[in-house]
C-alpha cells in the first residue's frame, strides 16, 4: 500500500495517517509495526530490492541479449517519456509487490 500511495502522490504524499487509512487500520495500531515514516520508507526500499533481485536472478539463466535483459528487469526503460516511465516502474513494482508474478 505505501507504495501505491507513493506513485499516486510522491514520498512527501506518504504520511502514517494516509497509510493507515488505506489499510484501514488505526495509526496508532500501525506504529506497533513500524516506529516511524522512515522505517516504512526502508520496508519500501527492502521490498523493492527484493523484486529487482528475483528479477535479476529470472534472467540471469536466460539465453537473451542485454537489452532484452534490462528491458525485463526494469520495464520502464521502454517508455516514450518520463511521465510513461514512471508509470510503467510503479505498475511493475505493484504488480510484482502484490504478490502475482511478473
């Protein structure tokens, strides 16, 4: 969820307050799992690491060229413009972060 928010409205968007909503649940009761805005923001970043890592490791067995290579790790190089390539990362890490195979 904290990364929808953030592709929706930029880190400055990601507030506890906001994060809670859409998880419906009480702030209070997501402090017990993170203490602050910065310890989300790191599971962010963890999760993140995750998906490029389980990409990189899917084609590092491929018998493809380089380009075709990025062009799976990290779809949004083939985008016409930064707004499309921002995009398509945050679809990309969506997709793979909610569990569906990418």
């Amino acid at each position: 969820m904290a990364i929808d928010i953030i592709g929706d409205t930029g880190v400055s968007g990601l507030t506890t307050a906001r994060l809670a909503k859409r998880l419906g649940m009480s702030e209070p009761n997501l402090y017990r799992h993170f203490n602050n805005k910065e310890a989300i923001l790191s599971a962010v970043i963890d999760d993140i690491g995750a998906v490029i890592m389980d990409k990189a490791a899917f084609i590092s067995g491929q018998d493809i060229s380089p380009e075709e290579n990025w062009k799976i790790l990290w779809p949004a190089t083939s985008a016409k413009s930064s707004k499309e390539a921002a995009s398509r990362g945050f679809f990309f890490l969506r997709t793979c972060m909610c569990g569906t195979r990418c």
